[in-house]
C-alpha cells in the first residue's frame, strides 16, 4: 500500500514536466467545481467529499457511503453561462459502487458574423461542453479506498466539434486521530481534443500563380491539437469538534495543474444537529492573477425515513471584477 501511494503522488509530477501553461489546454470546463457544499468549502473538498459530489471530487469517497445517492447541481455563471452537473451511486455490496454523472456547460446562442455582415446575419449559434462519468470505487481496507472514472468528454461550438476519453483516478484514507482525512486525486489524463467539421470547410486556390485554373477547391482548415487539463490535488480534513449536537471540520486542498501554477483551497463546516450546516472558504489561494477568491453556502437536511433523506445545499463564489456566481444542489440518499 505504501508504494502504491508513493507512485500516485510521484506520478502527476513526472506527468506534468514540461506541459505549457495558462490558455493551453482544451476542456478547461472539466475544472470548474461541482456541488455547492464543495464550492461553499472553497473547493477545499478532495478529503472530504463525502456525498454524490464526490463522484467529480474524488471518486473514492463514494466507497464509504452506507446508502445510495443521487444529486443535481445547477450555476449561473458570468455571460449567461449556465452550468449543470447531475450524478448518482449505487452500492453494489462487497463488488464495491458505481456512479455515473453528466456535466453540461452551455453558452447559449450568439448572433453569427461574417466580414460582409459585421453587424449580423440573423442567424444565430449555439456552444456548449460535456462530459460523460462512469465510476467505480471500493474500499481495500476499512480506512482506505481507491475509486476512478472513465469518461467521454466533448466541445462544440456551431457545427465544429472535438471529443476524446479521458480518466481520473482518487485514493482516500480515513485515519482514527480526530477524523483525520488524507485524499489525494489525479483529473482528465486523456488523449488530445481537436476540433473537426463543416464549419472548417473552406474554398482555397491550389496554385494562385496559375491563370484559369480551379480557384474554389473544398479543403479543410487543419486545426492544433490541444491536451486536457491535467490536474493533481492532494487534500487534508480534520474533525476539530465532534460532538452529539455539533460538527466543526476544516479543510485544505494543494493543487498541481499543467494548465496553471500551483495553489491553496481553503474551507471549512459546521453542522448542527446533524440538519443545519454553514461553509466558508476561501480559493485559489498563491495564485498570481486569480479573481476567485472568498465562498460562502449554507445547507439543510431532512430524514423522512432511517434511510430516506432529502438535501438542499446553497453557495456563493465572489469573482472579483466578473461577476459573483450562486450554486445550488438538489440531492436524496436512499
């Protein structure tokens, strides 16, 4: 066990040596955060993610839960974007759990523009991100668990589209020192996307220095290939008060992107009587540039049932000069 940890942690830094930057990536939507109690704990949630969310957070918390669970997730986001998220675990006994989810970004539409109708055609278009999660997780031993997704992943943007497969992999171990977490997860190791279409068709003159010839040749505009944004995070929780009427947890994720530098989430919870719980975190701490930063969400939850429950989770993100966006989450165990 101990070398598989060792390679896990070694393995996202060999991957991400000599990757470029910031802007050089395809599907930077497959990193926006998912689940309001997440984004409330300022994505602070690798260690703790302990609910449906866990699923895009770290896939093997899912191999703890003592019940089923299904949850939808819905942002407005700055531009009009809306940004959807819905996902469900199912507990297959000592087989271990499956999940599946579906993420949806869309654009809405926008007026198309040509050089000859610079103030619109009078048609418009439509753009949207996608991906597709299958899930697996199970428990090795009873602190520790490992858990990936394999998962389709899709851009489009008019009648021009770029898809591939991509993975991620999570591991978690729950210690017995005051509900000590360790969490550690690798995102989106996949083939590269391009984008291909008719929308990429155009007509070309072969040879411009020949007089006569076929000047409205179909050919294809031959476009880059981009790599996915690879992530590593590796988080820390902590129980710091554990009674029958109140929980107080706290929490802290490292992140090594290949698509930006490294920083720090914060975030923490507390729980009362088991129903009532307030977040705060804090994002993107040491990142240069950065205009994420404080989080804030509350939740509530009800039992009809020993085994029936339903959820309601709410978070506020602040963007600085963009806009604040608002999350919420909609989610039943059974």
């Amino acid at each position: 066990m101990k070398k598989f940890i060792y390679l896990f942690l070694l393995l996202p830094i060999a991957m991400t040596v000599g990757q470029s930057k910031v802007g050089s990536t395809a599907a930077p939507f497959l990193n926006l955060a998912v689940g309001s109690r997440a984004v409330g704990m300022g994505g602070a949630f690798v260690a703790s993610a302990n609910d449906v969310s866990a699923l895009y957070w770290n896939p093997a918390g899912i191999a703890f839960q003592q019940n089923n669970g299904t949850m939808f997730s819905s942002a407005k986001w700055f531009a009009d974007i809306n940004y959807n998220w819905s996902g469900a675990f199912l507990k297959l006994g000592d087989l271990g759990n499956i999940g599946l989810s579906v993420t949806y970004l869309d654009y809405g539409e926008m007026e198309i523009t040509t050089l000859a109708a610079q103030d619109g055609t009078g048609q418009k278009f439509k753009a949207n991100d996608m991906s597709i999660s299958l899930t697996y997780a199970s428990n090795l031993t009873d602190r520790f668990a490992i858990g990936g997704n394999v998962k389709y992943i899709q851009q489009k943007i008019w009648n021009t589209s770029a898809s591939t497969i991509a993975v991620d992999l999570g591991v978690l171990f729950l210690s017995d020192i005051y509900g000590l977490r360790i969490g550690a997860t690798i995102s989106n190791f996949g083939a590269e996307m391009k984008m291909d279409g008719k929308d990429l068709l155009v007509q070309h003159d072969i040879n411009q220095q020949i007089y006569g010839n076929n000047d409205q040749i179909l050919a294809t505009l031959n476009t880059d290939n981009f790599p996915l944004p690879l992530i590593f995070r590796i988080g820390l929780a902590m129980d710091l008060i554990k009674t029958e009427d109140h929980l107080f947890s706290i929490g802290v994720d490292a992140l090594h992107p290949s698509d930006n530098d490294e920083s720090l989430n914060l975030g923490a919870e507390y729980v009362f009587n088991g129903w009532f719980a307030l977040r705060g975190g804090y994002k993107s701490l040491l990142l240069h540039n950065s205009e994420e930063g404080l989080t804030l969400g509350f939740g509530v939850s009800y039992d009809f049932a020993p085994n029936l429950g339903l959820f309601v989770d709410y978070a506020y993100q602040k963007f600085g000069i963009l806009k604040d966006t608002q999350h919420i989450a909609v989610g039943i165990k059974f």
